[in-house]
C-alpha cells in the first residue's frame, strides 16, 4: 500500500509534502509530484500538509482519481522522455533533484488551475 498523488497537484505542485516526508520518497516531474511506492512507508505525514487534498491513500482514493495509481507508479517503473530506462527506486528524491518530466498522462493533461 501506498499514498497516491492526484490531478490536484498537476500544475500546483505546493512542496509542502516534500518537505514533510521522513524517507524523502516525494519526487518532483515537470508538472506534478509522485510518490514513490517502493519508497512510501505509509506514514501518512505527506496528506494533511497538502494545500489542494492531492495526497490520498492507495485506499481512500477517489474513484474519478483512479487512475492515478496506475501512473503513479509508471513514473518509476517505465523510461519517462529524455531517459533510456526507468528511474526505479534512487533512495530518495533529493539526491537526484527536480526531474524536469511526467508520464504521459500527466503530459497529455490541459493546462490546470488559473
């Protein structure tokens, strides 16, 4: 099990969560944050900080938001653009910083927000 970001944070990506995660496991994609689920230790520090209720668990998900897991777990396990194989699990977000990239979903997304 695991936290899972959703639509909410696409284009608002507040750092409020990365701040406040123990294991460092919040990464940073061009346009939303994910968490990583072999990272995650379920603490559940990261939801409450979340300005815009993007931060859910595995289980209390939104149906609409559903889909989120699934790419969630795709910005680790699949090569985003730019990167010839999967970022899988690096130990934590800032050793290797903002990655600049989403899956294709998040990409495929309109504008979001103001």
């Amino acid at each position: 099990m695991t936290y899972v970001i959703g639509l909410p944070c696409v284009d608002e990506k507040d750092l409020a969560c990365v701040e406040e995660c123990p294991v460092d496991c919040i990464y940073e994609g061009g346009r939303s944050l994910y968490i990583n689920p072999d990272e995650c230790i379920d603490c559940g520090a990261c939801e409450p900080v979340c300005p815009v209720e993007a931060i859910y668990y595995e289980d209390d998900l939104p149906a609409p938001l559903g889909v989120y897991l699934a790419d969630n777990e795709r910005f680790f396990t699949e090569p985003l653009p730019g990167r010839d194989a999967p970022l899988g699990s690096p130990g934590g977000a800032a050793r290797i910083g903002a990655l600049g990239v989403d899956t294709a979903m998040v990409t495929a997304l309109p504008p979001q927000g103001a």
